[in-house]
C-alpha cells in the first residue's frame, strides 16, 4: 500500500503540524482531518519527500542567513 504524506492546513496538533505520514490503499479517498485532532489536513506531494526548498541558498539568504562553503584547510568562504 502507498504511503500518503499530509500536513495540517491550520495549526493542528502535535501531530499533524509537522506532517505525517498515512499507509492508504489507492482507492480510499485522501484524508482530510488529522485523525489525532481532527483539525484540516491536506495531501503533500509524495515527490516532494526529503526535499526541502526551506534550505535553498536564495531562501537562506532571504532569511538573512550566511551559507558558508569550506573552501580548503581551515578557509570559509562567503557564498551568499
Ligand atoms: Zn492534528
């Protein structure tokens, strides 16, 4: 059975604000409450799993973070 991923759309619990994680069979239809807190919860792309645009350097450097790349022994350079 695949796995479906789903993220509450509101505040949610615990649970479901991080995202989880649901084993559904093809023909069930997608969840659309956290079966913890019965807050909204909608589907995440299974293609989007383990990818985290969060953490692109135009996002870093748009939250005013420093990406800093070892250059060689000991020397950082600045990248963004
Ligand atoms: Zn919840």
């Amino acid at each position: 059975m695949p796995i479906y991923q789903y993220k509450s759309i509101g505040k949610g619990c615990e649970y479901c604000s991080k995202g989880f994680e649901q084993m559904q069979s093809m023909k069930d239809k997608p969840l659309t409450k956290c079966p913890k807190c019965s807050g909204k919860v909608k589907k995440v792309p299974a293609l989007f799993s383990g990818y985290s645009p969060l953490l692109s350097d135009s996002n870093l450097r748009d939250k005013g973070f420093t990406k800093l790349v070892k250059k060689d022994k000991g020397t950082y350079e600045k990248t963004t």
